[in-house]
C-alpha cells in the first residue's frame, strides 16, 4: 500500500473510504 499522508481533518473521511474500496475490491477477487 501506498502511505497515504492526511493533511486535513476532511480528508480522513475520503481515505477511509478509499482503504475500504480496496478491501472490498480484494474480497471480490
């Protein structure tokens, strides 16, 4: 994974939404 660096409070929401979409897309395959 790549180290994502959260610089704002607003983007914590997005990166665990992200992190989430991986790990949906890994119990997919």
């Amino acid at each position: 994974y790549h180290n994502i660096k959260i610089t704002t409070p607003e983007d914590v929401p997005v990166g665990e939404a992200i992190l989430a979409g991986l790990k949906a897309k890994k119990q997919a395959n």
